[in-house]
C-alpha cells in the first residue's frame, strides 16, 4: 500500500550570473572574482557560455564542469578580477633569509682571508726575525771588525806617542806630543762607548763580581778630572759615609764608568763653583733626607745655591713610602745598597729637554755638540749600568742654578766567592797606611761646614784625629788650649788670603810654639792661580792642590816629615822598579801580524828589562812554544792571516797535553824537558776586539788572560805583574818573594810549569 503526499514547489524569477557574483564575492572577501564557463568540445574554438569575454594574463583556475550530457565538454575558468597583490612576507623573508646567507659567507670569506693574512703575517714575521737575528749578528761582526780596525791603529799611535814621551823632548814638542796621546783616548773613549751602546741593545753587557776599594777607584776619578778642575777654578770633592763598608763584591769597571760619565758631564758644563759627589748607604740616606727637611741647610761645598739632590731621587723606590725600609737595608744582610748622588753648579739642563737627557745619541740643545763636544749616549749607558746593578738613577736641574743626579747600586760585602785575596790585600793596604799616621793629630781652619767635612774624611783616612775650627783665630786658641800641639795644621787658601797680615801672625805664632816639633803647615788650595800667589808671596808654606786624595796627602806628609816615600801597592799595582824588578830576565814571546803593534808590545816589554822574541804568525808561535822552550810566557794576537790566535793557542795545548801524557807515562824522557813534568805555558790574549764574545773565546780555548787594545804600557805591566805574582803565589816552590817596601826576583817558574 502506497500512501502518497502532497508536494509543493515554489517558483520564482532570480538572475543567476548576480547570484553567483555575490557568492564568490562572500568567499573572495576583498577581491573580485570572475568565473567563465566555456564548451570545450572543440578545444580550437571554445564557446563561451557564461562570463565576460575580457581576457587576462593573470593567474587563473580551471575546473571541469559536468552537465550530464556525454557528448559536450565544459570548463570553467575563475580569475581575480585584479592582479594579485605582492606576497610582501614572503618577500621579506626571502630577502633576509638571502642578506643572511650573503653575510655568512662574508664572514667565512673574510675569516678565510684572515686566516691567510695571519698565516702570510706569520711566515713574514719569521722571515724578519730571522733577518734581524741576522743584523744583529752582522752588527755585532760589524762592530768588532770596525773596532779591530780602527783600534789597531790606534794601538800604534798610542804606544809610539808613549814611546816618544821617553826620549829627550823639550816643553814644546812635549806639549805636542801630550796632546795628541789626549786626544787618541779620546777617540778610544768614543769608539768604548759606541760598543758598550751596542753591547748593551743586544744583551751582552754582563757585570763582575770582583773585590774593590770603591774609595780608591773615586780618588782615581777625581785624579782624572783634577787638572781640568784646577784650570777652571772649580773646586773637586768626593765625600763617602764612614758606615760604606771598606771593601765591597761588585764590578769596579762598570761602578768607575758611570762616576766618570757624570763627573765628565758636570765638569763639561760647571765654570764656577764645585762638583761634590757623596757616597751614602740607603738607608742611611733616609735619615738624612728627613733631618734635612726637619732643618734644613743652605750649607753647600762653594756657597753657591744648587739643585735639591733628594729631588733627583724621589721617585726612587726607597724614598716611596709604600716601600719598606727594611727591604733596602744593608746591616742585616751581605748585601749593600749604595746611594750617589754627584752635585754641580754648571749651566744646568733646560725644562724643555729634560724629557730626553737619558735618550741615547741625543743633545740637549744642538750647539752643545759644537760648544762642548760628545756624543750624548753617555748618560744612556749609565742609566742601563745602573739598571744592571739593581739600582736606579734621576736627576734634578735648574737653569743656570746647577744639576744633580743620584743614581742606586746594589753590591755585597762578602768576598769569600769573588776574590778573598783580593780583600785581604786591600784591608792590608788600608791598615798600613793607617799604622804610619797613627796618633797623630791635625787642625782644619775653614769656615764652610761641607768643605770642612770633605776635608776630615780625607785626613782621617790617614788614621789621623781631626779638630775643625772657623778661622785663625780659633785655631790659635785651640792651640794654646790643648794639652798638645797639632801635628799638622791644614788651612783653606780662602782663609789664609783673606788677611795676609793675620796669616802671618798665626805662622809666627807657629814657630814660637814651646813643642820639640814644630806643627807643619799646609794650605789646601783648588786653583792654580792661587798656588802663584803664594810662590810670589813673603811665606811658602807647603801646598796641597784639590781635588783631597788619600795618595795625595801621604805624599805630602811623607814629604813634609821626611819620611821615606814607600811604595804604593793600591790596587796590586807595583812601582816601576818592582816592575823593573818582576819583568828582568823573562822571555816573553810577541805573536803579532801588525808589525807596529809588535815594536810597541816589545818597546814596552823591554823598557822594564825583559828578553822579548817577536814572531809574525801562529805557525811561528807554535814553533817557538812546542816544550821543552824557555819563554815564561806569551801574548797571542787573535786576528791573524792564515792562522788566528785562538786555533794557535788551541794547537800549543793540545801539544802540551800530548808532551804531559807522555812524560808522565814514562814514553819520554824528563830531563829531555828540563825536569818539567807539567807543561803549560801561559798565553794571554791581545787583541783590538773588545765584544764580551771574544773574551768568552778566549777562555775556551785555553788562554791565561785577556789585553785589549790600543793599550797602554801601564796596561800591559798591570796585566804581566798581575800574572807573575799569580804564578809565584801558586807555585809553592818559586823564590819569587815580595815585600812591603820592594819585590826581588830570582826567577820565577810560570804557572803550571812545576819542577819535578
């Protein structure tokens, strides 16, 4: 059964082509869309059958329609009706993603070109190093070559013009010939200083640790200076602490260097007034700084104002209150810190070229190089010895006012590694000069506290007692007073030329003393203007020339008293009759390919009485050296054609050691060799090559000592005495003795030759 129901169908008229626009318009949002249906039943004609016939090249879809007839094919085709916007997102994402991938690669590109660049910097900065190791050696071959060269000559020149000065010569030609041996040391000065420059940029400056009389080696300055000093009227003083202990371990060449390259600048630049230079223990200083600045003193050596030496040393670590006093202190430990400090009145340093004083090769102003002369590295290589010695160095100026400069050294006092002979000796020296002036007594008249002071550290060294009085008067009542007279009486020239009237009452005075012996009398004069005066004057009282030396006063007073004038062993050097005595009846071979070099070494050796056989090659030497000979010993130029001294030296000893082996395994004979079983003769060096190089060559192969050249004859004695005394001193069998007053000699056996 079917049931059937009603149905209704509603009707009405709509336009489909709006109605579809505004259904793809809600789903199009925004933008417009177009629809085209086609028949495709013939793909070559295609009938539109909906839509606008307004084509565009824009993007469009097309979907296959199905209307149920087999036969017909359609297609629709839908399209924006305007051009899609730009995908700006995408297109920024895409262009940062790029900018991203192109910076990367930059950067990859440019690491990779550092890394190349770094390598290439690399492999040319080896190169460079290399060239420069290279330079440097070349410089070094340079320098020593240049110094060979010029020094050999020089050497020459020197020792003839030394020569020349024995023969009989009358004032003129002896002024002559003094001023060119001047200015020979003065080449070799300079040609010194430009290889200690060099030496110390390339790192080879080395120092010594050897025993010195640090008093000595300043009274040995000051005699280098005392004749410019005198001429000028500058007066020259050198003051050292009591608490500066006598002998000290440290390098005596170096230490004299730089007292004599200040003391060399400040008698350059200083026409008037003094050059004081005081020696003080660190700490000790400290408590003078502060006394001073408690109470200070306008006190100086000449009286004239000078500029403030603690000024030149405030930066310094000792005076640096963050410091501890106790680190530089000297009672505690061996070791002695020494403060110097060398004063003058001279020109001082402009403001604006202070900054470069220590800069080496450089001159304050560029006239000083034509005015005064030099080469402006001097005070370069002290600040680097300095350095060297652990201390430090400034300076303090004034225009026109004066200049000070203070430097530290760091020394020690315990000579049991250096040279404990060397120390014994030099106390012996110091005590016997103290024995002969023992209880004896000495008045000082000068009115300048400083002056006065410089003055008694002299005389004391003597082991005399001092009493200082301010003039004439003073000093005659002193002597009323005390219970003795004075030995000696020491007047400043000042005081005695102020009135000449009150002079001459106090020497009367003198003379009519009741004393068994009457008080010598000695004026202390700086100038040798003054010393005229009192040649012209009514009383020649005796007259001691400044700058004050311990030598000097000895002289004076041994000549004065009558005493026999002794010999002088400072420093191990011997008189020239020990000397004649040393060097009498030695044979001494001369290797030299210069002959020049060869008529000075066997000038200078034969002047003193020794038998010197000369020969012009090392195979000559060799010749002359291989045992059994009769030479004591020999010096060996190093620089030689076909054979150098060193490979001439290394070929005796290896003949040496061969004869040795042989005689003591009994293969030759010893009375074939003169009853010597151990041969070695002693060879010293002698060259114009002064690198510490070659000092260090000559040690390896074997040599017994080192001369440089040009040298001086007292050099060359130095060297030879210094060497014979060490034989005889080793060699327990010689009877070579030596004597406080005189050496004898009956030969000495050379070391290493011991009889059997």
């Amino acid at each position: 059964m079917f049931l059937l129901l009603p149905c209704r169908y509603f009707g009405g008229i709509f336009d489909v082509e709006s109605l579809v626009e505004k259904l793809l318009q809600q789903l199009a949002s925004k933008q417009v869309i177009l629809v085209n249906v086609y028949d495709t039943t013939n793909l070559s004609d295609p009938i539109s059958m909906y839509g606008s016939n307004i084509l565009n090249d824009g993007m469009h879809h097309v979907s296959a329609l199905n209307f149920g007839d087999p036969f017909r094919k359609h297609e629709m085709h839908c399209r924006f009706k305007l051009k899609p916007p730009w995908p700006w997102g995408a297109i920024t994402t895409s262009s940062g993603i790029l900018v991203i991938a192109l910076l990367i690669g930059q950067i990859f590109h440019a690491t990779m070109n550092r890394i190349a660049k770094v390598e290439d910097d690399y492999h040319e900065m080896m190169e460079l190093k290399k060239r420069a190791e290279a330079a440097d050696v070349a410089k070094s071959q340079f320098l020593a070559t240049v110094s060979h060269e010029i020094r050999t000559p020089m050497n020459g020149v020197l020792g003839m013009l030394h020569m020349l000065m024995d023969t009989d010569l009358d004032e003129t030609q002896e002024d002559y010939v003094r001023t060119a041996q001047e200015s020979g040391k003065a080449l070799v000065s300079l040609i010194n200083e430009v290889l200690d420059q060099a030496k110390i940029e390339s790192g080879r400056l080395e120092l010594e640790a050897v025993c010195f009389d640090l008093r000595a080696i300043l009274d040995d300055v000051l005699s280098l200076f005392s004749g410019k000093s005198q001429e000028k009227g500058v007066e020259l003083a050198v003051y050292v602490s009591d608490k500066v202990p006598a002998v000290l371990v440290g390098d005596p060449g170096r230490f004299r260097q730089i007292i004599t390259n200040l003391m060399g600048n400040s008698i350059k630049f200083t026409e008037k007034g003094h050059i004081y230079v005081t020696v003080h223990l660190v700490e000790e200083a400290v408590n003078l700084m502060e006394l001073e600045m408690e109470s200070p003193s306008n006190s100086t050596l000449s009286g004239l104002p000078v500029a403030d030496r603690w000024r030149s040393c405030a930066g310094f670590k000792a005076f640096s209150r963050e410091e501890s006093v106790p680190t530089y202190s000297s009672s505690s430990t061996d070791q002695v810190n020494l403060i110097v400090s060398v004063e003058d009145t001279g020109q001082g340093i402009p403001l604006e070229a202070q900054s470069r004083v220590f800069t080496p090769f450089m001159q304050v102003v560029p006239s000083i190089t034509r005015t005064h002369g030099g080469t402006g590295i001097g005070l370069s290589i002290s600040r680097c010895l300095v350095h060297l010695m652990k201390g430090e160095i400034g300076f303090a100026s004034l225009p026109q006012i004066g200049s000070t400069f203070t430097f530290t050294a760091v020394f020690t006092r315990d000579c049991s590694n250096a040279n404990d002979q060397k120390s014994q000796q030099i106390n012996n020296q110091l005590k016997s000069i103290s024995l002969e002036f023992r209880e004896m007594r000495a008045l000082l008249v000068d009115p300048r506290p400083t002056r006065a002071k410089v003055s008694v550290y002299h005389i004391e060294r003597l082991g005399i007692r001092v009493e200082v009085v301010r003039d004439l008067d003073n000093g005659f009542f002193s002597i009323n007073t005390g219970n003795s007279p004075p030995n000696v009486v020491f007047i400043e020239w000042e005081v005695w030329d102020k009135d000449l009237t009150l002079s001459t009452l106090f020497v009367n005075k003198l003379r009519s003393l009741n004393c068994a012996v009457t008080p010598k009398l000695f004026l202390l004069s700086g100038t040798i203007s003054s010393t005229r005066a009192i040649v012209s004057s009514v009383f020649t009282p005796s007259v001691i020339m400044k700058p004050l030396r311990a030598s000097l006063l000895t002289a004076s007073l041994q000549h004065s008293m009558g005493v026999r004038n002794r010999v002088n062993h400072r420093n191990g050097e011997l008189s020239t009759l020990s000397l004649r005595n040393l060097l009498r009846g030695r044979k001494i071979l001369v290797v030299d390919d210069n002959l020049v070099n060869l008529r000075v070494a066997t000038g200078a050796l034969k002047k003193y009485g020794a038998d010197v056989v000369h020969a012009e090659r090392g195979k000559e030497a060799i010749s002359q050296l291989t045992p059994p000979h009769h030479f004591d010993a020999c010096f060996m130029d190093i620089q030689m054609p076909e054979m150098d001294g060193f490979e001439a030296t290394q070929r005796i000893r290896d003949i040496e050691s061969s004869i040795n082996n042989r005689i003591r395994t009994g293969e030759l004979s010893l009375e074939a060799y003169r009853n010597i079983s151990t041969w070695h003769t002693p060879i010293l060096a002698m060259t114009a090559d002064v690198i510490q190089a070659t000092n260090e060559e000559c040690l390896k192969y074997e040599m017994d000592g080192y001369v440089s050249k040009p040298f001086e004859a007292e050099q060359l004695y130095r060297e030879v005495s210094r060497f014979f005394q060490t034989a005889s001193n080793e060699n327990p069998r010689t009877d070579f003795l030596f004597d406080a007053d005189d050496v004898t000699s009956t030969g000495p056996v050379p070391r290493g030759m011991l009889e059997s």
